[in-house]
C-alpha cells in the first residue's frame, strides 16, 4: 500500500527500535503501542517499553505469490515470531529458507529494508529476524 | 417497553416479547465467476431482480436495503455502494446502508437486516451481498484483499491473506497431526459440491492429487487449497413471519443471529489453530436456538482456505477440537453424510466475491431447506447454518434457520 511520509515517520520507534507498551495494572506486554490495555481498560497503565528483539519462531511460511511491492524478493519466509518478553509479531526471517526453521527456533531481530514504492517513492525499513547463532 | 432498563433479567424478558421473527422469503444470486462482460451493478441487479421475482415481490413493498462489500472502492473505485443499489434497483428513496467487515461483509449485512426486521423497525428488508474483483490485477487484489488483516503489522511485513492462513495450517498440523492430504481432502469434496451447482465458478471435480500437486502459493497451502478470486452478487428478502406467508409458499425462518469479534492480527492470538470468534457466535447462536450443532443438516461455513474448513467444523462443534481434517477424510462433512458441508461448493469451488459470499451462503441454505437444491439436495434437511469469517477470524457471524 502506497503510504505517505507522516505515516513512516510516526512508525520509526514501533518499526525501527521495537518499541511497545506494558501494563502497569496487569504486567503485561505489548506490540506495537498500543494507547489502552485490552484486559484493564480504564484501570491499565500503559508505559512505553523497548523490546529486545529476541524471540522464537512460533509458526512459519514461505510466500510464493507476493503482494505489490514485494515482488522482487519472494519467494520469502514469513512467520510469528514470539519474543522473549511475551508479544508475539508478523516479520519475515532472513539469510535462510524454511527448512532451516522449526518450532522453537531461536532468532535475533535485524533492521532491514521492508519495502519500496517504486522507484521515486518512500523506502520502508523496519524489522525482520534472523536465526540466532 | 418502559421498564426495558431495569433489570437484567427483564431485559432478556423483553427482548424475547418484542423480537419478531424473521424469515427469508425470497432470493437469487448471479452466476459466480469471471464475468468479463458484467459489471459490479449488473451483476446486484441480476441477483436483486431473481430474488424480487422469487418472493413475488413488486419492490414497492420493501422498506430497506443493507449491502455487504468489502472493497468497492479499493476494486472499483466505486465507494456509496448502497445508495447506487437503490437508484438501479429502482428502490430510492428507501434507506440503504452499507455494511463492511471484509469477507464477512454479506452475513453482517444479513444480520443487520435480521435485526431491523426483528426489533420491529421494518417489515420487509432487502440484504444484497456483492464484490466485482476481476476489473483490476491480481496483485491489486491481493493488497486490497490484504486491508482485511493487520495493515501495519501483518502486511506491512509482506503478509498476504493465503500466508497468514498457511501460519495457523502449520501450528494445526503440528499440534494436532492434520495433514496435507486431509487439507486436500476439503477441496476435492468442495469441487465436487460445486460441480452439481449450475452457480458455481468451478464446474468440474479435482482430484487428491491435483490438489496435492498444484502449484505452492505459501507453504504448506497451494492453489487448490484457496478459494479463488471471483465476480458475483447474492441477495434475500427478509419479511416479518406474518408478512412472509403472504409472499412465499415456504418461507425459511432465521431462528439464530450471532456475532463475535477478535484481534484485527492473527499473531495477538493466544492460539492460531481455533478461531474464538466462530466458538462465541456459535455458542450464542445455538443458544438462541434451542439447537445444538448434532442438529444441524446442511451447513454452509467460511472455506476461504482448506484449513480454514478444518477449523470451521471443529469450533462450530461438529467435531472435536483437532479431528477436523480425520473427519473430512472419512467423509463426515461429505454430501448426505453426517452433515453436509458446503453443499454450494462453498467459498472454495463456488467462489468468493468477498461481499457476497455471505449472503450466498443464506441462498444456498434457503435452496436446500425449501428443498429445490437438485442434485446436491440434502435429504430431510430441516436445521441449516451459515458460517461467515472476516480476514483471519477478527469477526465471525453465525446464523440458523429452519423451515416455518
């Protein structure tokens, strides 16, 4: 989807320092920020919280068929990567194909190129993940 | 009405002495397919005109319009959808209001049309479901198809609606054993459903094998495993039980209408292999009813992906939580089996116009209960159930009728 620049630039600490939230009330956390605690409601207390970045493959695919703007990687793999600290998030693995990948793999996030509005438009960066050595 | 608010249990009170019921007194649907030659007003007119004439209705007797569309504005730049049904269908100045909740955009129209009848509002409804999807590219699709999901957090990422899907069929497979060929098996009973369905997109059966050797659009899912890109439009006619014997010699009462929400992404899920959702609005649907789901004959659920038929029948209840793909292979959802599963061909061989599937799916049951499906009847079906998801189960809608 083709994105305006305000709408990169409010992602960057989400997208780029995997930023989150934690409920005092509850002590639980969350990815990306989120403004209200979904089980505490008026009673949460939402802080800021940085991730991270490591966690373990919790399910895993290789696209095939692409969406726009990703035309030119796949195919690739995609998973649920469930970080250390509880949330679990959408990102692609790279530098390895799904048969290095199993239930429980350890992996490490990188900061990578997400996508590319053509050739004149923005350039998305963002996190991905890798296996961890 | 006066106390409405003042207990609880009054509240249940009344709400069962002022609910009306609600029954379907006429529908149609255009053929579902790539229709090259037809446009996204063609083809509601055509469905709403077959229903008109179903219910022997003159259109001057209804009171209200609600439509489903997930992504006009996205396929065919056409936003307002509803008021541009009304002005073709000749129905102006009645209210018509659009509903959206991405492929369960047709069966939330539905319910809002149930709702407006049963609390009193309105006596006759008309509820159109309808997408024209093959008007852009089928990357373009792909993205729009996309904005059902998690826009920032799952797409953004290079998610696509098979990927997110093929996560929950990997974590189904490891932890209850389901198989790809148990997947496979959905598709073949799926398409042979469609090919005695003269509506159908697909009009001939598949084998295990074709389905085991087509093409990978994301592991483990391959072609034959997603429901296909497909132009089409449903429509039904709700009336009030009273004013439904005066239109329709068989009307078919809605008996149930629930909906459930979850998480917009699939990763915010404590588990990826049940949809709470389709539990919740099944629980209260059956509730509602008196019913369990042991009673039901004919049901038509939400295949957009082969697990996803897996899962439907496991939180609908048909079967235990993880004997899903087991009970396909052993023909427990076949035609005239235990119950009958997509007798349309369901989103997988009739197609999936993402708006109007919904709605189809109540054609399809009111065909089978009135008895008029053809070579794909249910014998003595009586209790049939609609199945409608929204992107990966962020909402599903359920709903039960029965023949008055």
């Amino acid at each position: 989807m083709k994105s305006g620049s305000a709408l990169t630039w409010r992602l960057i600490p989400n997208r780029y320092r995997l930023i989150g939230s934690h409920c005092e009330t509850c002590k639980e956390n969350f990815f990306p920020t989120r403004p209200v605690c979904p089980s505490c409601r008026r009673k949460g207390k939402m802080v800021e919280k940085k991730f991270k970045g490591e966690g373990k493959i919790y399910s895993f695919t290789t696209v095939q068929v692409p969406p726009e703007g990703f035309e030119l990687e796949a195919p690739y793999v995609l998973a649920i990567v469930e970080l250390s600290e509880g949330p679990r998030v959408t990102a692609q693995v790279v530098d390895c194909s799904e048969n290095d990948l199993g239930f429980g793999t350890p992996v490490e996030m990188v900061f990578r190129k997400i996508q590319e509005e053509g050739k004149e438009g923005l350039i998305h960066y963002g996190f991905k993940f890798k296996i961890k050595k | 009405m006066q106390n409405f608010k003042t207990s609880k249990l009054e509240t249940v009170y009344c709400v069962v002495v002022f609910m009306r019921r609600v029954a379907i007194v006429g529908v149609g649907m255009s053929k579902f397919g790539e229709h090259w030659e037809k446009g996204f007003r063609d083809l509601i007119i055509e469905a709403g005109v077959q229903a008109l004439q179903d219910g022997n209705l003159k259109g001057e007797e209804i009171d209200a319009l609600y439509g489903g569309t997930m992504a006009a504005g996205r396929l065919i730049g056409q936003e307002h959808i509803t008021a541009l049904i009304a002005d073709y269908m000749g129905l102006n100045p009645i209210p018509a209001t659009r509903v959206e909740a991405a492929c369960a955009s047709g069966g939330l129209a539905l319910r809002q049309g149930f709702m407006a009848v049963a609390s009193g509002l309105h006596d006759v409804v008309v509820v159109g479901g309808v997408e024209k999807m093959t008007d852009v590219s089928t990357a373009e699709v792909t993205t729009a198809l996309g904005g059902a999901g998690d826009q920032e957090w799952e797409l953004f990422m290079g998610a696509t609606f098979p990927s997110i899907y093929a996560l929950m069929a990997r974590r189904h497979m490891k932890e209850y054993g389901t198989s790809v060929e148990q997947m496979a098996a959905v598709s073949v009973k799926n398409h042979l459903n469609a090919a005695k369905n003269k509506f159908a997109q697909f009009q001939k059966p598949v084998t295990l094998e074709e389905v085991l050797e087509s093409k990978e659009v994301s592991s483990p899912l391959k072609v034959l495993d997603c429901s296909p890109i497909t132009d089409g439009a449903a429509v039904v006619i709700l009336a009030s039980l009273e004013k439904a014997k005066k239109y329709s010699d068989c009307p078919i009462e809605i008996i149930a209408s629930a909906q459930a929400s979850d998480t917009i992404a699939l990763h915010d899920r404590k588990s990826l292999t049940e949809l709470k959702a389709t539990q919740i609005a099944a629980r209260k649907a059956f509730q509602q009813a008196g019913v369990s789901a042991k009673d039901v004959d004919v049901a038509e659920v939400h295949d957009c992906f082969t697990i996803a038929e897996i899962m439907a029948i496991e939180d609908l209840g048909f079967v235990e939580k993880g004997k899903g793909g087991k009970a396909t292979e052993d023909g427990f959802t076949a035609l005239n089996s235990d119950v009958s599963v997509n007798t349309s061909g369901g989103l997988k061989g009739c197609g999936h116009p993402v708006g109007a599937t919904g709605v189809k799916q109540a054609v399809e049951i009111t065909w089978q209960l009135r008895g008029k499906a053809g070579e794909r009847q249910v014998k003595n079906a009586e209790l049939g159930l609609t199945h409608n998801v929204g992107g990966s189960g962020a909402t599903a809608v359920v709903h039960l009728f029965k023949k008055c």
